[in-house]
C-alpha cells in the first residue's frame, strides 16, 4: 500500500509542501502519497482527533504548520531535544502505535545557511532577531554550528534572557533589547526570525550590525525584499537571503526521517525562490 503523509496547518491553501514532497518522492522513488489537510481550530481537542485518524488509517507521518506546533508537540509519545526547546513540532512519525515528534525548522535554516549559502556558522558573529517561536526552533542548531558568539535581540528583552537560561551552558549565548545592539558592533550573519516582515514591518534594529561582507537572512520567503533586507541593502550588504531555501531544506531533513533517503534540494530551491529584486 502506498505510505501516506500529509501537512496540517490553518489556513493551508498557501502550503508549498505536497509540491516539495511530491517532488522528492518523484525523485527519489518512494511509493507514497502527501496532501494537504485544513485542521481544525475548534473545538479545541478537534486537532488531535484528526492527527490521530490520519495516523490509524495508515498515515506514516505529518508535517505541521501554524497554529498547530505547540499542539503538535504536546501530543507527542517522545522527541528530540530541539523539538522539547522549541516545545514545538514541525513533523510527527507514527510508529508502533508511538507518536514521535521533532522540529526540523532550525535545521534546515542551519543547513540553507552552510550548505546551500557556503557560510559555515563556526567562528563568526551572529545575531538573531526576537525570540519567539522560530528563535526558540533555531537556538540549538545554531548553537551546535559552534558560532564564536550569538547575541538574540528582542523587543520585549524578559523573553529573550528567559530562552537565553533555557540553553546557558550550550554555547555563547547572549540575549539583549535592539537598542543595545549600538554598541556590540557588526555581525556575519543578521537572521531576522521575527514575524515583522508578515506585516511589512521593520524590527528596531540599528544599521550598523550589519557588515558589508556579512549576510542577511530574511526567514520569510517569496515576499522579495522585505523592510529588513531592503535595510541590510542599504547597509551595503550584497548578500542577502529570503527563507525559500531553509523551507526547502526542513523538508528534506523530514523526508530524510521518514523514508531514510536525502533528496536532492537545490532545483526545488529554485522553482521556489521568488528573485529579491
Ligand atoms: P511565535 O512564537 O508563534 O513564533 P511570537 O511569540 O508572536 O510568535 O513571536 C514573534 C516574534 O516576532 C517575537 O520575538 C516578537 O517580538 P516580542 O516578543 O517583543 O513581541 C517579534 N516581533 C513581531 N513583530 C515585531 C516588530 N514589528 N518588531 C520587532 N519584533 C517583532
């Protein structure tokens, strides 16, 4: 029988992931089928009771998206460290009658960043902008890519230093308002993984992290240059990035969970990407 997957999200008509995996599956020649399911916001255990049918009719796994994470993760039999940080998850396996839960999203931004963008983490200066959800999903990768020093920058500073003692002892973590990043300098990398951009809006963060050499890094994708990478630009920064590849590349990291085979990325990258004119 066909294995099935599926991604669950509200709304999910936007959702670019039975293309991704369907491509993938094409490719490297799995037999199995992934669609789309709108879940359901209410009543509030509807979620589970739908995750739970999929899994008993034969589903063998699950992407989740928002506003789903949390409920997602709290459903879960066991799971990976990084999906506990983020007390979120992004994928679900169903196996043994077991949910088993993690959360690919940092990875797979840690994996556009190194693999496909050709910038190792180890050693450079990185900032992450807020502290929410994403930051929480990307903190563990990125500390494991062993950066010389991370500094997170939120505007409300108690959320921040709350996740920066969650991982004290994991690396050089360090968690500040915007108006401190004037005075720590210029940065390699300046991710933004705040949700300003859904809104076009622009976090407070001073020009001056930015390094001509450096990258920026916008997490939302297909939006062309958003206020934070339009400010890198001005800033003199040349290489800029949108979220298309980090999407693409969490995918694979779940295909590689579910199916043990790594797909190939970089040619549904660029059907994906959208040019930041
Ligand atoms: P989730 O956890 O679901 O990802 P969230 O907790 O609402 O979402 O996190 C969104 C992040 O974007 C937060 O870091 C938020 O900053 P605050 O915690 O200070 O609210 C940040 N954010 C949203 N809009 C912003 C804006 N216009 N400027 C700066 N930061 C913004």
């Amino acid at each position: 029988m066909t294995d099935q997957y599926a991604v669950i999200g509200n709304p999910i008509g936007h959702t670019k992931s039975p293309l991704i995996h369907g491509i993938f599956a094409n490719e490297s020649r799995q037999d199995m089928s992934y669609t789309a399911i709108e879940g359901p916001i209410e009543p509030a255990d509807a979620f589970v009771s739908v995750v739970r049918a999929f899994a008993a009719k034969g589903g063998k796994g699950i992407n989740i998206t928002a506003p789903f994470k949390l409920k997602a993760f709290a459903m879960s039999d066991e799971c990976s460290e990084r999906a506990e940080l983020a007390g979120a998850a992004n994928a679900l396996k169903f196996e043994n009658g077991r949910i088993v839960a993690d959360n690919f999203d940092g990875i797979g931004l840690v994996r556009d960043i190194e693999v496909n963008l050709h910038l190792p983490m180890e050693g450079k200066r990185v900032l992450m902008l807020g502290a929410g959800g994403a930051v929480r999903g990307a903190l563990l990768p990125f500390l494991a890519a062993r950066p010389a020093e991370m500094v997170i920058a939120n505007r409300n500073i108690a959320k921040g230093h709350a996740l920066a003692t969650q991982v004290s002892g994991r690396g050089p973590l360090v968690a500040c308002g915007y108006p401190d990043l004037e005075q720590m300098g210029r940065f390699d990398l300046v991710v933004n993984a705040t949700s300003a951009s859904l809104t076009d809006d622009l976090p407070p963060v001073p020009p001056g992290v930015f390094s001509p050499q450096g990258t920026a890094y916008e997490l939302a994708y297909g939006k062309g240059l958003t206020p934070f990478l339009r400010l890198a630009r001005n800033a003199g920064v040349h290489g800029v990035a949108d979220g298309v590849g980090m999407l693409v590349e969490q995918a694979a990291e779940a295909f590689l969970w579910w199916r043990g085979v790594r797909p190939s990325t970089s040619a549904v990258i660029d059907r994906l990407s959208v040019p930041l004119a």
